[in-house]
C-alpha cells in the first residue's frame, strides 16, 4: 500500500535512515515546546526556599507551612490562567524529548550507522536531557521531589574521599540547607537549556542544506506541539498538590521518578546491601555501585559504542593474503537486546513494592526475583536474539541459492514430484 503525501513528507528528511530523522525532529520540536512553556511559567514561579503559610484555592493545604517554591508551584496549578496546562506540557515535553532521543539511538544503533561525531552528539543530548528532566523535578520542592532530592543526596555522600565535601558544596553546610533550589534553578533554566540547544545545533551542522521557506511548516512541527497540548490537558502527571511539602526524612509511598530514571531507582532497590570498612570510613556499596558506578558504565559504553562495534561484529578489512571478513551484524543486535533487556528489568523493579502490594507476595520475594532476572536475562536475550538473527541469515541465503518456497507442487516426467520455487526478488 503506497504511503500518503503526509507521511512521505513527515519522513522525507534523510534518504538513509528517514525514522531516525523523524525521531531527531520531535526531539527538536519538544525541546522548542519545553523552552516556550518553560518561559512562560518563568514569571509565576519563585526558586526560594524560604518557609511561608500557605492560604490559597487548594483548601487540603491551607494554613500549612511550605517553602515558597512550593507555594508558587502551587498557585501556577490552581490561580494561574492556564498555568496547569502549562505545567503539565512543559513535563510531558521533556518526557518526549528523551523518548525521541532514546528511539534516535536505537534506531541508528541497529541499523549501524554511526556516523563521525553524531552519535556521540546524540549521547551527550541523552545524558543533559536526563539531567534537565531530574533538575526541573526537584524545583517544586514537594515530597516527590523531595524524595528524589534525598536518593541524590545519598548517592554524592557514597563517594569516596569527595562525597562529603562535594554535599557541602552543592547544600550548603547543611542538607537539605536553604541553597538548593535556587542553584538548582539557574541550572535548570540557563546552563542545561544552552547545553542542550548547542547540541542539537551541533547534530544538524552537516545536514543537507534546503532553501528557507518560511511559508512552508514542517508538519511534525504542529503535530508534535498538538500531541504535548493534549497530553497536558488530558493525561495529569506530577500532581504536586497531591504530596504535599517536602519534609526531610519523609517519602510518599509508591514514590517513582519520570521514566527514564527508573533504571537508576531499579537498581537501588535490588542492590544488597554492601558496605566496606576502609581506614575506619565506610564505602557504601549498596549505593556506589547502581546509582555511580552502573550508570557511569553505561553512559561510557554507548558514548564509545562505535569503537566498539567492529570488534563486536566480527569484520575485518583485508590484510595481505587474508581475505575480507564480513561482519556479523547479529552480535550487533544481540548485544542491543541485552541492553535493552537489562534496562527493562531495572525499570521494572523500581516498581518492586508496587509489584508486591498487587500480586499480593513478599517484597523480599520479588526483590530477589529481579535480582536473578537482571543477572540471567540479558545472557538469555543476548542468545536467543543472536540464534534468531543467524536463523534469518540462513533462510535468506537458502532463499538466495535456491529460491523461496511456493508451496506449489508438480509432477515431473518421471512420475516424481517437485516443489516450484521463485527467485529471490521475483515478488
């Protein structure tokens, strides 16, 4: 079935790879959406930690005492114009931002086209989207974000040697102190947003030149805008009004942070609970090592991915009388399905009590469940992806030597039969 003239021109950017170019676009488009939104609600919020009695519309908080930013957040949600809306697409737009940057990667990681310093552009667009995302959620300063201000701040404390000293310097001489917020503010809205604009700045210096219609919109633009638009006014994310203020030493219950860091929460949660004692100072293991060491690795292997890949397909230019080898792109896909099987199941288990409560089965039984899978199901990904990788490989060239199968059965002059097959290409 020939594609319409819309999705011709929704996927027309790159002749190589159009998907991946569809998925750069809407990363584009949503950082535009989340710079608008953000802008807008940049009069209306106050980055103070500064503690006030709270008297406004929401009456299940009146007369309690807040920090002000969580005052202000609260007045955007509820006596703002359209302040909701604005909110809620302003997070539902970095959510899509990082979607449309992790399909962008996938896509060009199976397909193998690393191309020069893209690939490395578009880790680098992961990593500070991430980052803006986890900033931006701190900033209203509820319980929610409260709970992830409190994992944050146990990870810099489990670093050796600095982690004290590093906790002084981001706080101030007490955690959570009266400075985080507001650092965290200028963080969020000046030095990530330049980041992440310079990036993608960067990911399209060598993309084909088109003469500048402005009378001509890409129609991704719209549809990406009106997507964000309907998801903010249908789909309720982050209901601070819900959690109430942060109170240190609380958590709510059920607690999760956006999506793309529920591997890091995941990985927590199932982490034992090690501890070493080095010079009388402990080196907590249980944190160091999901919440530093693992995402350290994975950041640092998909970053180096393209030097990698060679080596891990197997392919090799000629060398004197030794002839070319073939890579084998099936170790490609394979190494790609434990990675993405190995992701899955952290963020599954940042859902382990949620698993428990529901099922009705001990937590413990379900921590140790993930504790296996995490171990074993990347293995068995890797495996099974590459035995149906070489099973495709096989059919082809049985196809390409002797056709494909009809299922069409003759007799032959001497009485035998024979199945009619059909040259490769021929359909």
């Amino acid at each position: 079935m020939p594609k319409g003239p819309t999705m011709r021109r929704l996927v027309r950017a790159d002749p190589d790879d159009r998907w991946a170019a569809v998925f750069g676009r809407i990363a584009v488009y949503s950082f535009l959406v989340a710079l608008v939104s953000g802008v807008l609600l940049l009069p209306f919020f106050q980055p103070s930690m500064t503690p006030v009695v709270y008297h406004g519309s929401y009456r299940k908080l009146d007369n309690l005492t807040m920090s002000r930013a969580y005052q202000s957040t609260l007045n955007i949600s509820f006596d703002v114009r359209g302040g909701l809306l604005i909110r809620q697409v302003h997070h539902w737009s970095a959510d899509l931002f990082v979607a449309a940057v992790c399909l962008r990667l996938i896509r060009v990681f199976f397909r193998g086209r690393f191309r020069g310093s893209h690939w490395l552009i578009w880790a680098g667009l992961l990593l500070a989207g991430m980052l803006a995302g986890f900033s931006g959620a701190i900033l209203p300063d509820d319980m929610l974000s409260g709970g992830s201000l409190s994992v944050f701040t146990g990870v810099i404390l489990s670093l050796p040697l600095v982690g004290t000293h590093a906790a002084m310097l981001i706080f101030g001489w007490s955690v959570p102190g009266h400075v985080v917020i507001p650092r965290d503010y200028w963080l969020h809205i000046v030095v990530l947003p330049a980041v992440l604009g310079g990036l993608l700045l960067l990911s399209y210096r060598n993309a084909r030149s088109r003469p500048f219609r402005p009378w001509r919109v890409d129609p991704m633009l719209p549809f990406t805008g009106a997507v964000l638009v309907a998801l903010g006014a249908v789909a309720q994310i982050n209901p601070v009004w819900l959690y109430g203020p942060y109170q240190p030493g609380s958590i709510s219950a059920g607690a999760v942070p956006d999506w793309y860091m529920g591997f890091l929460d995941g990985a927590l949660r199932i982490m034992p609970a090690w501890e070493l004692s080095i010079g009388g100072h402990p080196l907590s293991l249980d944190v160091l090592i999901p919440a530093v060491v693992v995402p350290g690795l994975f950041f640092t292997l998909v970053a180096a991915y393209p030097l990698l890949d060679g080596w891990i397909c197997g392919g090799r230019p000629p060398r004197g009388l030794l002839p070319p080898r073939p890579a084998d792109p099936a170790n490609r896909v394979a190494v790609g399905a434990a990675g993405i099987t190995l992701y899955g199941l952290l963020w599954a288990a940042a859902a382990n009590d949620e698993i428990a409560y529901h099922l009705q089965v001990s937590l413990y039984t379900v921590t140790w469940v993930f504790r296996i899978l995490v171990l074993a199901g990347p293995v068995l990904a890797f495996a099974l992806a590459r035995m149906l990788c070489h099973a495709g490989q096989a059919r082809r060239r049985d196809e390409a030597d002797h056709g494909i199968e009809t299922g069409r059965i003759v007799m032959t002059p001497e009485g035998g039969f024979t199945e009619i097959r059909e040259q490769a290409g021929s359909r």
